[in-house]
C-alpha cells in the first residue's frame, strides 16, 4: 500500500531533489494523516506508519545512489534530520501516540544518516578540492598588477567563503556533522596553503630577478598569508587530523620570504644611490625618496602589512645611510655638499621620516641615531659627548629602536678630532656593562 502511493525515484534527481522531497513529504503525510482517524482504534495505525517509515528510507537510499554533489548531499541530510521528524510529517501531533510509534524503526534513520554523511564528506572532499584548485589557478593566471581592491582581496576572500559556506550549512543541519565537515575542510586547507605557497614562491624569485620588482605582488602575498594565518588561528584549533600550528608556521615562513625579497631588493636600490650620495652626487637621496614613494606607495586595503614592511624598510635604510656616513670624512662631504655635515644629515633624517609616515603614519622612528649626529658633531667636551650618547641611547630604546653598537666607535671617530682613549671613555661611560664593541680597538 505505501509503496503504491509513493512517488517515484526522479529522472535527474540532482535537479529535481528538492521539489521530490517536498512531494514525498506532502504524500506520505497526506495519507497518514487521512488514514489515522480510520485506524486509530486498532493497531493498524502504527504499522501502517512503521510501513510508509521503511518504504521512506528505502526510497532515500535510492535517492542516495544518485547525488553526487555536496550542495544535493545537504539538502538530503537536511531533509532526514530536521523535515522527516518536524510536526509536518513523522512528528505530527496526531501521530504521536507512543503505542502507534512502538513498530517505527528509527535503527533505519541512523543507518542512513551514516551512509549519506560517508558520501556527503567524499563528495565534499572533491568538490572542495576543486573548487580550491580553481581559485589558485585564477591567481595564476593573474595578469593584472593594478590595485583593484577586489582583485588584491580576491584570493583569500574566495578561499575563506568556499570553506565558510559548507561549515554554515553544516551547522544549520546538526553540530555532529559541523565538527566533521570542519575536519574535511581544514584538511583541504591545509593542502590548498602548501600549493599556494609553492606557487608563490616561483613567482615572486622570478620577480625578485626584473630590474624594477612589481611590489604590487609582493604585498598581495603578505596579506593573503596573513588573512589565512588569521582564519586558521581562529577556526583551526581542535581538529582531529589537522595540525593548525603547521598551516600557520608555513605561512608565517611564507611571509618572512616575501619580505626578505622586498628588502633585499631595497637594499640593493638603497646601496646604489647612498653609494653616489656620499661619493659624488647630492641630488642621489631626493632620488631615492621617489623611489621608495613610487614602490611602496599606501595601499588601503593592507595599511597593517604596509606598516610591517615600511618600519622593516625604514630600518635598514636609517642603517645603510649611518653606515655610508661613518666610513665618510666628514670635511669631504661638507665640501661634497657644501654644507655642515650636521645640519645635512638632520635633514635627510627629517626627510625619512616624513617619507616613511606618510606611508605608514604609526612607523617607529628609526631615524633617532641620525637626529642625533648634528648634536654629537656640536659637542665640545667628552662630558657633552657622554650625556649626548646615553640620550641617544635612552631615546632608542623608549622608542624600541635598536642600535648597533658595533658602529658607535665610528660615529664617534666620524667627528675626526677624537683619540682613541677618548672613544673608549665616552663608550665605558655610557655602556658599562657592554662588552667593548670590537671596532672600538681600532681606534688609536
């Protein structure tokens, strides 16, 4: 009798799934609902339900052999756990008398759940894994260097919806199944991370090699690194199977190599106009300034990953410039520059950190050391150079900014009228519990 009025297994169940389910929900509540008033004085009732229960399941498992697809698997779930026991079909009011519900198997709707969740998460592997590969060749094949925000975000924004979307659904369904579709894309992730990093990687070494790097790729690589960092930080933890300290060390690793390659070529870049600025040519430091405004010019959309890379490149071009400096004499440069050497290097430290804060207005100010020579090239007296070297030094440190003490005889040295006893008293006052920087007994 139930097997009379059931409807048949659909042609293209993919297609049709949810309009089947929907008609086999109205029929079977249909026809237990008109026959309950019939049978309820006799047992009829219940096996009459425990029948329509098994010919449901059964018909679900045929429906079963047929989907393929992730979003079909969850509409099936969906329907076993949350419909099929509603007030709208097994749990109506009218049918819940606990003798008519005595015969109803519910061993059939366990078992089935199992089989559809095995299938759900094969089928959910692929899909994942597809549509990952997809996103990871769409950035492969990436032309475009403009600073379209959604071209630069689209990467880690697509990969973060795809996994979001199944573990939103999943949720909906029950939090069992959440937990073990969270454990299929995280697996999935994980290996998505590993292709996207060895990607990256060859394509920014071929970069690395062109005369004029595009920094656009560079940046789009620490962000995307850092949104996943953050998404598997968040969401990660927990996961039988899934290591998320690896994902995340693979990624911090990833970030640290792009920004090697950054610097090493801005170090080069720097190298080459600080090499003429302090030889033969004054106009070379306006020159670099265009070049760090033109390479690492504000991009909105990562102001955090901005600030990272221009404190790091602030830094090594402060040192580069102190290092050019003291192995100068500074009666050349002033007549290099026909200027006081002093006043020229306060400018050119003033200078930096205007081009540095504007492109990263909370940079640290690692332009102190150089604020400072104009004072020290002004003192005339040991005692004068002392305090001058332990504000130095104080000021560096309330402002995190480190010093390299190795360099500090030489900028002594730079002022051209110290002996070397005269060095080692200025630096045994103010950093008596250093050991000696090794350039010091150099100086005689």
């Amino acid at each position: 009798m139930a097997r009379t009025h059931f409807p048949k297994l659909p042609v293209e169940a993919e297609v049709n799934l949810e309009k089947h389910l929907l008609n086999v929900q109205e029929t079977v509540a249909k026809e237990l609902l008109r026959l309950a008033p019939l049978l309820k004085t006799s047992r009829l009732l219940g096996f009459l339900i425990d029948c329509y229960h098994r010919q449901t399941f059964a018909h679900l498992h045929g429906l079963l052999r047929h989907v393929t697809s992730t979003k079909k698997g969850f509409v099936l779930m969906e329907w076993a756990l949350n419909t099929y026991l509603s007030q709208e079909l097994l749990g109506h009011p009218d049918l819940q008398d606990k003798d008519l519900m005595k015969p109803v198997d519910l061993l059939l709707l366990t078992d089935w759940v199992q089989q559809a969740q095995d299938k759900l998460l094969l089928n959910m592997q692929v899909d994942i894994s597809r549509s990952l590969e997809k996103i990871l060749q769409n950035e492969k094949n990436e032309k475009s260097t403009t600073e379209d925000e959604e071209a630069f975000v689209r990467l880690h924004v697509d990969t973060i919806q795809c996994i979001n979307a199944n573990l939103q659904t999943a949720e909906h369904i029950s939090p069992v199944l959440k937990e073990r579709v969270r454990e299929v894309c995280f697996q999935e992730l994980q290996d998505f991370v590993k292709r996207y990093i060895s990607m990256q990687k060859k394509t920014l070494e071929k970069q690395a090699k062109m005369d004029r790097p595009e920094t656009t790729h560079f940046f789009k690589t620490l962000n995307t690194c850092k949104e996943l960092k953050l998404y598997v930080q968040t969401n990660g933890k927990g996961i039988k199977n899934v290591d998320h300290v690896e994902t995340v060390t693979a990624l911090e690793n990833m970030e640290a190599f792009t920004v090697k390659l950054l610097m090493d070529n801005l170090i080069q870049i720097t190298e080459s106009y600080l090499k003429r600025y302090f030889k033969k040519d004054d106009k070379q430091m306006l020159l670099l300034i265009d070049e760090i405004r033109e390479q690492f010019h504000r991009r909105p959309c990562c102001l955090d990953v901005q600030k990272r890379v221009m404190d790091e490149a602030y830094q090594r071009i402060s040192q580069i410039y102190f290092e050019h400096l003291v192995r100068s004499s500074q009666k050349k440069l002033e007549a290099r520059w026909s200027d006081a050497a002093g006043r020229r290097v306060s400018q050119d430290a003033e200078l930096l950190h205007l081009t540095f804060s504007d492109l990263s207005p909370e940079v640290r100010r690692w332009n102190l050391v150089l604020l400072t020579v104009r004072e020290l090239l002004d003192c005339r007296s040991t005692d004068a150079l002392k305090m001058t070297v332990a504000k130095m030094l104080q000021d560096c440190s309330k402002e995190s900014c480190s010093v390299d003490l190795e360099l500090l005889p030489a900028l002594l040295r730079f002022r051209g009228d110290l002996s070397g006893w005269e060095v080692r008293e200025v630096l045994d006052a103010c950093l008596p519990d250093q050991p000696r920087p090794a350039s010091c007994c150099c100086w005689s």
